[in-house]
C-alpha cells in the first residue's frame, strides 16, 4: 500500500498517532510511506520510523515552499496543505496510485476495499462530509456544475498517471490566485474547481466519520442509528476535521475514546 502524508514540524505527534492507527488496523502486509514536508528535523524523522517499527519503509520528500509562492495561506492554512494537490508531480514517477491521509484521523478497520476501488476513469476517490443544502452552496459559490460533488481532501485516493496528465503547478497557482476571495476551506475549493467532475464517491459513513456526521445523521429519524457499536462494526476511518479534536479541550462526542485506543501501541 502506497500512503501520503503532507505535514509540517508541528504535526509531527499526530502523524506518529495515525500511522500507529494504519499499520494497526488497515489490513496490508507493506506500506510505503510518502512524506512531503519542508522543516522535519531529524529527530522528527526518527520518531517516525520509531512508530512505522519494521512494517512501513518511509520516504521523506523535501519540498521547496517557494513553489508554493502565491497560494492563499492562513494560520490554520499553512502552505502545506496544497502539497497534496501537487503531490502527482512531487511523488516519484513509477507510483500509479497513493491514499492521501489528513494526520488528525484514526483507522479502525481495514482500507483494502477503498484502496483497491476502480477509479473507473477518475482523478480521485474521496468522500463528501456536506449534505445537498451545502453542497448546492458550494456549487455556486465555486461556479462549477450541478452534479459536481464538494469533497474532504482529507481522505483521498489518487489516480497518479491520469493526474499527472491533467495538472500542472501553474494551474494550481493560477486557480488559487484567481479564484482566491470566494474560497472557504483552500485546497478543497481548488480540488473542486479543477478536478470536481473527475472524483469518485466513497461511502463517507465508513472512510471520514466525523461527530459532526454522527449527529446530523441521527438527528434525522428515518436512519438507523450511529452508536459506539455500530462505528466499531462499520466504520473505517474517523475524521477529527474543524475544531473538535479529542486531544484538545472541551472535546464534543463519543468518538475520543477509539481514538486514544488505536493511535497508541
């Protein structure tokens, strides 16, 4: 299984927590692991192969921030987040197909079925964590189709050959500084602008269950239920995305605990 991780210095802890998750829980026998990142120090490359152990080789992949020259960035949006959208063109080239990870996730189950999806023609197999109101609302916001999905980047497959055909850093570039005043969330705009007609649907309630899902889900009376069981048995990947992270205070739910329990040996 080939993995991507994008992060910087002060992700280093987090990143350690879910790989401990994956190398655990996700179902293959190798992983190769791809790090793009600009400030890993050496002892942060260290603990992280402390936390692979001998399942998971590790590749670190320096990246200039320059080439990230006039991309949107915030506090909360560090530069770091369009190395995934660039990673077709900074991952080594005989690579035909990556899982992007956001390091604030666990892995609870096996990965094997997304991973191995047919991509049936498209860029990307990711998963949608807004309902239609929204998306509708991105849609225009965005300027883009009506059938053309707004995705989490968080959880990504990549279909590496077809990217690497259709993309071009200039086009990110172009496109961020274009595009850059109606944007909300930077990279998952872009994503949608450039590559939303080309991403293929995952199940969302098994690859990025969140809190926030939970209760909109439950809220409505015609589901089944999510209960601490019912993630156990279903879910796969759980996604700590916004503000509401077990590791910090005034955390909201009942996911915390599978959290602690599967990003620790």
């Amino acid at each position: 299984m080939n993995l991507l991780f994008a992060i910087n210095h002060n992700f280093t802890e987090l990143l350690c927590g879910c790989l401990t998750s994956v190398l655990k829980n996700a179902g293959f026998d190798r992983y190769e692991v791809y790090i793009l990142h600009s400030d890993l120090t050496t002892e942060d490359q260290n603990a992280l192969r402390q936390a692979a152990g001998g399942k998971a080789e590790l590749h670190f992949l320096p990246i200039d921030e320059t080439m990230f020259d006039g991309f949107p960035e915030t506090n909360r949006y560090p530069k770091q987040i369009y190395y995934r959208l660039a990673a077709p063109l900074l991952l080594p080239e005989e690579l035909d197909r990556i899982l992007y990870l956001d390091v604030d996730l666990v892995v609870i189950n096996s990965l094997l079925e997304l991973y191995h999806t047919d991509f049936e023609g498209n860029y990307y197999i990711a998963c949608s964590h807004v309902g239609s109101s929204l998306t509708k609302l991105n849609q225009l916001r965005l300027g883009v189709e009506e059938d053309v999905p707004y995705v989490n980047t968080g959880v990504m497959v990549m279909n590496l050959p077809l990217l690497r055909q259709n993309l071009t850093l200039e086009q990110l570039r172009q496109t961020a500084m274009e595009k850059m005043r109606s944007f909300i969330l930077p990279d998952q705009d872009i994503l949608t602008i450039m590559h939303g007609d080309h991403i293929k649907l995952a199940d969302t309630l098994r690859y990025n269950l969140s809190d926030r899902l939970i209760r909109l889900h439950n809220a409505d009376p015609r589901n089944e239920k999510i209960d601490l069981q019912w993630v156990r048995d279903h879910g796969a990947i759980l996604h700590f995305y916004g503000k509401n992270k077990p590791w910090k205070e005034h955390y909201s739910g009942f996911l915390d605990g599978l959290y602690w329990e599967h990003t620790h040996q």
